[in-house]
C-alpha cells in the first residue's frame, strides 16, 4: 500500500467516526431529552416517593448523558480540527 492509500484509508476511518459519532450524539441526545421530559412529568408529582426516587435516578442519567454528549462533542470538535 503507497502513502496515498494509507493516507486515504486514515480518511476513510476518520469520517466514519465522525459519522458514527453524530449519530451517537443525535441517539443521547434525544436520550437526554426524554429523561428531560420524564423528570418535569414526575417533578409534578414529588409528593409521591416513589416519583422522587424516579425524578433522583432520571437526573443522575441526565447528568450521565450530558456528561457522554460533551465528551463525543470534544472527539468530533478534535477530529475536525485536525
């Protein structure tokens, strides 16, 4: 394989992980705006203990989620700069 084909086949690889990344982005996002959504229904509901140990776990994935979000953000940011 010349340097030509490496340098392509490096090319090749990057996009795809670029792309793999988006859409594990687009996938966590919409993850994390469920959990958003599901957090305010049960905050209506905090009287019930149950709710409140739901709306604990939902923000605890929530922070989990943004947290893997900015983490592949930085990764697509880094890839595209270089």
């Amino acid at each position: 394989m010349d340097k030509m084909e490496v340098l392509e086949e490096k090319i090749r690889r990057a996009t795809d992980l670029i792309r793999s990344l988006r859409e594990d982005r687009s996938v966590l996002e919409e993850q994390l705006r469920s959990a958003r959504d599901e957090v305010k229904r049960l905050s209506m509901r905090k009287d019930d203990a149950e709710a409140a140990a739901r709306i604990d776990k939902l923000q605890r994935e929530r922070s989990l989620l943004g947290e893997r979000i900015e983490r592949m953000i930085s990764i697509i940011e880094e890839v595209e700069a270089s």
